[in-house]
C-alpha cells in the first residue's frame, strides 16, 4: 500500500497542438514534491498523465496504489500548466472526484488551484495548498498520517465546519534551492519520453530549471506560485545534476525551464565553468529576457552548449512594450539578437498580439521588428488576461463570459480588444507564413540542405499570402486602437528586478 500518490492534470493529448509537437517533458515541479515527500519517509507512487491516454489511468493508478492521500501537484515549471487551460481543469477536477470516491484525503496544488480555491474544493479537494507548495504538501501528509488536524499547517485553505473557506497562517517561500533533494526522476517513465522525442526528432530532450520565480514587472504575467520574487540555485549544483542527468539517462539536449534563466550577473559564466570542467555540457534550450543578454552573457552562453535562446519580445512598439511594464527596450531586441546570431545562437521572439493600446501601427511595427530580426522561430499569442494580474484588473470591465482557453491553440480573445477574435487568428496565420517564407529563403541562401525538405509546402502557402492579407485587411477595417492602458511604473523601474531572496 502506498502512502502518497502523485499525480498532475496535464494530458498531452488532451492539447492537439503540443501532442502533434511531440516535445513533452516529465512534470518537474511534481518529480520535487515526491522526492521531499521521500525524504519525509513515506511512501510515494506517480501517475503521470503527460502521455496517458485519460484520467482512467489515474483511477487505475488509484486502485492499484490505494494510497492515504492523493496529491494533484500541477508542474509549475511547464508554461502550458500555468495557462490554466480549460481542458486541464477539468481532467483534474474528474481525477479530485475520482480521489475522493475512493476515500482518499486528496490535496491540489499549483497556480489554477490558487486561483481558484472553492472551484478545486468543490471538485473534491479536502484542501488546496497556495502558492509554492513542496513544504506544504509535505507537513500536511505529515500531519495526516499523525492524525493532527490539517489547519495546524501553515499554506493551506481548507473547508471550516460552516462550510465557509478558511486559510491556515501564511507560509513563506523556500530560500535555499539546493537544499532539496534531486527530483525523483526513478518514478518517471524514461524511456517513453525518449521514444516520442526520438521517433518525431531524433533527440531526447530533458528539463532542468536553475531557479524559482521571476522578479520583474510585466503587467499581464501571473505569478501566483512564486510571488514577484526569486531564488537561485548555486551554479556547481546545477552542472553536477546535469553531469548526473547524463550519466544517467544519455540526453541529447536540455530545457532549462527557468522564467528567466540567467537571472543573476554573472550565473551563466560560473555555469559555463563548472559544466565543462565536469564535462557535462549538453546543448540546450532556455528563455530570457533581451536586456540580459550582453556580451559577455551570450559568450558564457556559447561557451557551456546553449543551442537556442527565446527571448520575450512582445512587441515591436516601445509604446506597448511601457504600457506592458516590460522595462525592456526595442532596440535591446535587435541589439540581443545580433549578438547571439553572431555567437551561433539561434534565437526565438516570443510576441504578443492585442494588447490594449495596440493598432494597426503598432502591429506593422512588430511585423517589422521580425522581418529585421529575422529569428529562427516565433511563438505568437493574443493578450490573455489571468487573474491575479494588473493587467486582469485593468481590463475585468471589459472580459467576456469565456475566462480560460481550451487548449494552448485556442487564442481567443477574452476582452473587448481593438478587433475582433477572427482579426487575431487571421494575424497569426499571416504573421507565421511571412515568417516562414523569410526563413526558407535566408536558408536556401545560406544552401542549407534541410531547406528544401518543407520548401514546397511553405511556398505553396506564400502563393496564398496576398490573400490572407486582403482578408485580414478587411477584417481590421473600421476598427481602431483602444486607449493604452495607464501604468505605474515608468521604464527604468519596470527594468529593476524585485531583490532575490536573502
């Protein structure tokens, strides 16, 4: 009998659009909770919906397990958990009920339990532990199996006898990364991973994250696990797991799963040092911010095996870029971008469509900022406001009753924005083909090889692009900007980060 199950909401398949990407990655935040709870001295099963078929598997893991206590522990270190999809929320509430049935004490975690609280009581949840929740999650299974009453543990919101909601004292966050243990990575299967990643890439990636939180500004980001602060794991420690991670399990490549990795002056050089001198480095993936990419940053980059940078540009207007509170500059784009493609970086954008204050301007700014920038790839999505947030605030006039997209492909708009739904989705489509297109011409003039591969697919759908432009032309027609937003924090204070953990 086990004492503790593990499990996460997440189904690949349930997203269409990551499940056709095949790049899934073990539910890292979870993999943390387990080996604290380990080292807790109980006994600890996983059911990982990652590449579950349904939550069936959840109710088998349920009964062949028969644990105490069902734990949801939603992987705060994957973007796609944190967008609170509608889809996700409700595998997890059919797995809360599931639990319950069983007679199991049944605990959620993660940033759409602690966003909405009574909803994941009312799914079946006996408590809903807030914020960073490895502490936690801990001392209340402690407290279970010693029969204490769960409102002596601090971080946890719970049903009184009245039937009303009630929060235990606050918990603070956790200070010292490198004093948890190594995430629990016997309970994962491995071996799954790889053959998805390798049958659609011919690689197997992994995910490793450096740090916890993220200290800026930007308006429209929540933030409801971490708070506006973050901690830093020591360097060595980092490049020890990765040289463990190696030995291991043999990864072609690593996800550093950090909000913003790099975060502290001169991390990524100490990083670069301790992983050679291990010879461990692998090539890897990681997202930051544009003004932290100088010289001798992207060098120490180069230096311990980054493959690939995203960085969040949002948008090619400096007006926009203010009112989002980014603190980041256009030209520190271009300028961050230039040197990891001269370091033989490839480099990401991220944007961000329809935010307020946002017109045709401002979009054929961004359109711009792209063809100059010329990235080896764009991720694009339309403003989304999520609770907790300034920017949630700032629009809650104006929200539909559609609050949480579907699936990550979903896009729709869920405020009165400058144009309608079917002018963003049509943006997108425009946006990636002009994208596409530049990319596959610089490639076939460069002569690389792999060009040609999926040349006539893009071009086939550049023949169109005349088209696809008259019609988002049509659909933009006698729409305007709304005002911009009002923000509080002008540039320089926005480009502050909140001071790290002492």
């Amino acid at each position: 009998m086990t004492d503790v199950l593990l499990g996460h909401g997440y189904y690949l398949r349930l997203d269409p659009k990551q499940w056709a990407a095949a790049q899934p990655y073990p539910p890292l935040a979870t993999l943390y909770a387990a080996a604290l709870l380990r080292e807790a001295g109980h006994r600890v099963a996983l059911f990982d919906a990652m590449l579950a078929r349904s939550e069936r598997g959840w109710e088998e893991a349920l009964d062949r397990e028969r644990p105490c206590v069902a734990v949801l522990f939603e992987d705060s270190f994957n973007y796609l958990s944190k967008m609170c999809l509608l889809r996700m929320r409700q595998a997890t509430f059919a797995m809360l009920g599931a639990a319950r049935a069983r007679g199991c004490a049944v605990i959620a975690a993660g940033s759409d339990a602690t966003d909405h609280v009574e909803a994941y009581l009312d799914a079946g949840a006996t408590a809903v532990a807030i914020g960073e929740a490895d502490l936690t999650v801990s001392e209340a299974v402690d407290a279970l199996a010693a029969g204490r009453p769960l409102g002596e543990v601090s971080g946890l919101c719970l049903r009184g006898a009245d039937v009303a909601v009630r929060r235990t004292a606050a918990r603070g966050f956790l200070r010292d990364l490198d004093a948890l243990p190594r995430p629990a990575w016997d309970l994962v299967d491995v071996d799954a991973y790889r053959g998805v990643w390798r049958a659609r890439h011919r690689r197997h990636s992994m995910n490793v994250v450096t740090t916890r939180g993220c200290p800026y500004h930007c308006n429209w980001c929540a933030k409801p696990v971490y708070g506006q602060r973050y901690a830093v794991r020591r360097a060595e420690a980092v490049a020890e797991e990765v040289a463990w991670l190696k030995a291991q399990y043999g990864p072609d490549h690593l996800w550093f799963a950090d909000d913003v990795f790099g975060l502290r002056p001169g991390w990524v050089e100490e990083y670069a040092e301790a992983v050679r001198a291990r010879g461990a480095a692998l090539p890897f993936r990681c997202q930051t911010r544009a003004d932290l990419l100088g010289p001798r940053t992207v060098d120490a980059l180069r230096r311990a095996g980054c493959r690939t940078v995203w960085i969040g540009a949002e948008s090619g207007s400096q007006r926009v870029l203010d009112a989002m509170e980014k603190g980041t500059t256009v030209e520190q784009v271009r300028e961050s971008t230039r040197r990891l493609r001269e370091a033989g970086i490839e480099v990401g954008l991220f944007l961000q469509f329809g935010y307020p204050g946002e017109g045709w301007a401002e979009i054929e700014e961004t359109l711009a900022l792209v063809r100059e920038c010329r990235p080896d790839d764009i991720g694009i999505s339309v403003s989304y406001p999520l609770p907790g947030t300034r920017f949630h605030q700032r629009v809650a006039a104006g929200l539909g009753t559609k609050r949480n997209w579907v699936d990550s492909d979903d896009l729709d708009m869920m405020f009165d924005g400058a144009f309608t739904r079917a002018f963003y989705r049509q943006l997108h489509r425009v946006a990636h083909k002009e994208f596409r297109l530049a990319r596959l011409v610089r490639r076939w003039r460069e002569g690389e090889p792999a060009a040609w591969a999926h040349g006539a697919a893009t071009l086939a759908q550049a023949a169109l692009l005349p088209l696809d432009r008259a019609r988002l032309r049509r659909l933009g027609r006698g729409r305007g900007a709304r005002p911009p937003l009002s923000f509080s924090l002008a540039r320089d204070a926005a480009a502050r980060p909140t001071p790290p953990s002492a």
